[in-house]
C-alpha cells in the first residue's frame, strides 16, 4: 500500500491523523484541530504495540512490540496546508518523525499518520510505559 502524500511533500488532502495525548478531545493542544477544522472520525487503538511514556507530555516510542496497544482517537484532515502546521506543533521533523500506522476501530482497521519520539534515551529512564493518555 502507498503512503497518500501530496506533491508538497506532506500528507495528502483526507489523510487521517492517530492521535494519543495532548491533541485529544480534552487536550490541551485539542483547540489546534478545531481550528483546522479536522473531523473526528473514530476512538482507535495501534494494532502494533509501543511505548507510551508520560514524560513533560507524552512520547511514543518506535520501538515496535515492546509496551502496549496504545489507544487514542482518530481524526481527518482535510486541508494539505494544515499538516505543516501539525508537524511545527509536533515538532517534526527534529522531535518527532511521523509515518502510517494501522489503528483499529470497533469495526475496521485504517491507517494513520502517526508521530513517535526521536530521542528516547533523554528520557528519564525509571518512567513507565502507559496503554493510554486521558488528558
């Protein structure tokens, strides 16, 4: 399967986002996906597991299998532009790297943009992976 991506390098127009902390309904950063106008399309779990850590806001770890299922929610967006806008919150692609990963809702499986922490070995080594981020 190949990744939709538009000629500008970002995602393409309705690709979907799989976000698992501070971008959730509740979230401090939730306020951000209003104002792109992104639709909420489902709650939604990585098929994959990985770690989750809560550190100063959370970090998920590419480290695929160790940790758990991480559950979040799923969203579209719409506009090509407000991706860039989304890797700068993100900071991508100095803090986080982003690429397509499966997400399972209660009734099927999609594939969504999803960020992960790049530097893991900053982090305090005694914190815990968490299934889930509740903001």
């Amino acid at each position: 399967m190949t990744k939709p991506r538009s000629k500008e390098g970002f995602p393409a127009a309705n690709s979907l986002l799989f976000v698992y902390g501070t971008l959730q309904q509740g979230g401090q950063y939730h306020y951000f996906l209003e104002r792109c106008e992104a639709r909420f399309v489902s709650p939604g779990t990585l098929t994959t597991p990985y770690p989750l850590i809560l550190a100063d806001y959370p970090c998920l770890l590419d480290q695929p299998g160790k940790g758990f299922p991480v559950t979040g929610e799923i969203y579209e967006i719409k506009k090509p532009g407000d991706w860039e806008s989304i890797d700068h919150l993100e900071g991508y692609p100095s803090e986080y790297t982003r690429r397509l990963e499966s997400v399972k809702t209660d009734s099927q499986t999609l594939l969504a943009w999803t960020y992960f922490y790049q530097w893991p070995d900053l982090l305090d080594p005694a914190l815990k992976p968490v299934p889930t981020f509740r903001p």
